[in-house]
C-alpha cells in the first residue's frame, strides 16, 4: 500500500492547475498551485497568511505552515485556494482525516475541478478507506482523462478491494493516455504480476525502467 501511495504523491502534485504528474513536487511548487487569477477570483492569494504559509514551508517548518493554512482557510472558506493549500500540508504531515475535511470543503466550492479529487482519493486511501478514495480517482478520470493519475489512482483502489480485472484496465488505461510515464508503467507491472501475468509484468517493469532512467544515459547510447 505504502508503495502505491507514494507512485501517487509523486505523480499527483495536488494541484488546482492542470499540470499533473510534475517530477519534482517539492513542498515549495506545492505551494505555488494557486488558482490562475484568469480562472478563479480568489481574495486569499494576497493575503499576508499566504505568504506566511509560503514562508514557513521554504524553511521547512511545515507545522507552522499548517497552522497558518487553517487560519487562512479560516478567514476564507469559500476560498478553493485556501482550503486546498490546508489539505495539501495536512496531507504532507499525515494528518489524513484534516486533510480529507479540507478537501473535501475544496471539492464542494468546485465540484467540475481535478485537483482536490486528487487529494481527498490519497488522504481516503492513506486510511484505508478505498472505496471512496476510488469514487475519486473516477472522478479525476472523467475531469481530466489524459492525465494518469486518476487511472494509477483508481487501478491501485479496484485492486486493494479486489477488483483485479477492473484494476488491470486502469492500468492499461493508464499506459495508453501517458505511454511515456514511468509511474503508468511500474504500476501496469504491478496489477500485471499480481494478476499472474509474469511475462506482461516484466516488460511493463522494463518500459518503467527504462523511462526512468536519466536523459543523459539515454544520449551516451
């Protein structure tokens, strides 16, 4: 489970924007996924609480960054950006059941947007909960298809309540949307040999492998 989760948090930089399966979600770029002034009129962006929480995360001092994202998702709970910003750091710091709530307020204010989905799927499944965590990741796949988180998402829940075959597809679904994602293809290998499926499992793990690699082994050849 441990391994599936972080395939996700590598992939699913819990964005507001479009952009997922960024390679390095750092805490900083976390951070910087605010709503596009063009898209969502959101007051608390220029709040000096955003800037507070901005600040204390570059220092790594993410507990009190938490604790100015709850006064900032506070003071603007109709903000997507706030309560999205709270559940990403009560996320980080394994506070699922905060960060289940925050998301969820998130999906509530923008029900037709991915990101939040992304998040309340990783804290539902971080307790176990993969029911509703694959309500979610569904949900990420009818609102951004292309992107394969929601199918890795959605393949590692079907899996964990025994639903192989339903699993397999996401998975497959997964590759076919983003045929150059190494996370699509580590997980494609999984499903594949807990399937039974040992010759499948290997190439899949060898495409991973392979795209994992760094670009500069991949010119020397």
């Amino acid at each position: 489970m441990k391994s599936f989760l972080l395939l996700l948090a590598v992939l699913a930089v819990v964005t507001i924007t479009d952009a997922f399966a960024a390679k390095d979600p750092s805490i900083d770029r976390l951070l910087g996924k605010l709503p596009p002034p063009e898209k969502f009129v959101d007051p608390a962006i220029n709040d000096p609480l955003s800037r507070k929480v901005a600040a204390a995360a570059k220092a790594h001092k993410f507990g009190a960054a938490l604790d100015a994202s709850r006064q900032l998702a506070a003071r603007y709970p109709k903000s997507l950006g706030a309560q999205t910003i709270h559940g990403m750091l009560a996320l980080f710091l394994n506070r699922f059941p905060e960060a289940s709530s925050a998301y969820h307020k998130a999906i509530s204010l923008q029900p037709d947007f991915a990101g939040p989905y992304i998040g309340h799927g990783l804290a539902e499944a971080s307790q176990q909960h993969f029911r509703a965590a694959l309500s979610d990741f569904q949900q990420v796949t009818r609102l951004a298809p292309k992107s394969e988180v929601g199918w890795i998402g959605a393949s590692g829940c079907a899996e964990k309540l025994g639903r192989r075959r339903e699993s397999l597809e996401y998975a497959r679904r997964a590759t076919s949307v983003a045929p150059t994602s190494a996370g699509a293809w580590f997980q494609l290998a999984r499903v594949e040999g807990v399937s039974g499926n040992k010759e499948a499992s290997a190439k899949a793990l060898a495409r991973a492998n392979q795209l994992q690699r760094p670009a500069s082994h991949h010119r020397s050849r």
